[in-house]
C-alpha cells in the first residue's frame, strides 16, 4: 500500500507542477510596483491641482487627492499581501501534506 500512495503522490506532484500558475509571483512583484506608481503620482497630481486651483478649494483637493492616493496605495498593497498568502498557504499545506504522508510510512 506505500509504494501506491508513494506513486499516486508523485503524479499529483507533477501534475501539480505543471499547472502551478507561475504568473502569481510576477503579479505580486507587480501590484508593489503599481501601489507605488499610483501613490507618486497621486501625490504630485494632487498636488498640482491644488496648487493650480488655489485658495480653499484647492487645499481642500489637496488634502482629498493626498487621502485617496494613500488608501489606494494601501489597498493595493494589502492585495498583494493576500495574494503572497495564498500562494504561500497552497504551498505549506502541500508539504504538510508530504510529511503526514511519510510518518505513516
């Protein structure tokens, strides 16, 4: 009985090797890039378009253009976070899985 779960464990590997989706590391290298694109820019647009508007109106965009850029930083930031779990979570449920698999053995 071993050698047929050791079997049926090397197939689920390769098989799961083969469609592991290898683009969720680039996206989250990619979601930290663009958290940081939106935040700069955010920030230099509002300021911009403060400093263009004047007056009340315009520190008042300021101050919003500031907050809005800051929560979609964080947002996409906390995104990422998730998405680095979930790849991390699959990967340590897998090899949990191997050492139960090679205690009963």
């Amino acid at each position: 009985m071993p050698d047929k779960m050791r079997n049926l464990l090397q197939r689920r590997r390769r098989a799961v090797k083969l469609q592991e989706y290898y683009y969720l590391k680039y996206a989250i290298s990619v979601l930290r890039v663009i958290a940081w694109v939106v935040l700069t820019i955010g920030l230099i647009g509002s300021l911009f378009w403060g400093i263009t508007t004047g007056g009340l109106g315009g520190g008042l965009r300021l101050v919003l253009g500031i907050i809005g850029s800051f929560l979609a930083w964080l947002i996409l930031l906390a995104a990422r976070e998730l998405l680095y779990l979930c790849i991390h979570l699959e990967e340590d449920t897998r090899s949990t899985t191997e050492g139960i698999i090679d205690q009963s053995n």
